[in-house]
C-alpha cells in the first residue's frame, strides 16, 4: 500500500514493523512489512492481511493469496471485470465504489 493510505489506516509511522526488501518491475525496493496489520471486509467477507507499505505506488494492491481468500475470480484484468467464486454476477472495479 501507498505511504499515504497507511497514514489514513493509522499505520505510519510503524510502531514495530520489519524492513523488507523485494524485487519488483522497477527493481529492488525496500519496504516496510506489518504482519496482520489489517482487517478487510468485502461483500460480508471478512479477513487479516499483512500490510507492505511502499512509498513508489499511488494504489493499493492485494496478492494472488489475499483475492483467493476473499474468492475473488479475475475475469478481465484489462477491463477490471471480476466476480465472486459463489456467484455469477460481473462486477467491474473501474465503477465508482462505495467504501464504509
């Protein structure tokens, strides 16, 4: 996550956290690792995810492992179109979104 979104989280500047360093499209970078540092609540699904805060991104992220716990099914990447693994209704994160 972006520098700023873990400022509105309550998570920076880290209490106690782990400096890790990961190779990405743009080379290595370090970064700051918080284990179960956040609750996510989507559509009545509920789960703890580690947090990496990354000061050269402007968005936020999730693993492969965090959008198969939430059952999440990428259907167009391009288009933003996904779904829910128990339902068939299309959804497009491109459409404005309602956060709580």
């Amino acid at each position: 996550m972006p520098v700023e979104v873990a400022k509105r989280l309550g998570l920076w500047p880290p209490r106690r956290a782990k400096l890790v360093s990961a190779d990405t499209g743009g080379g290595e970078v370090d970064m700051v690792y918080l284990e179960a540092a956040v609750e996510i609540y989507l559509e009545g699904r509920r789960r703890i995810a580690n947090a990496l805060i990354n000061p050269f991104i402007d968005e936020v992220l999730i693993s492969d492992y965090l959008a198969s716990e939430l059952g999440i099914v990428i259907l167009d990447p391009r288009r933003g179109l996904w779904r829910f693994v128990d339902e068939d209704m299309v959804r497009n994160s491109a459409e404005p979104q309602r956060w709580k």
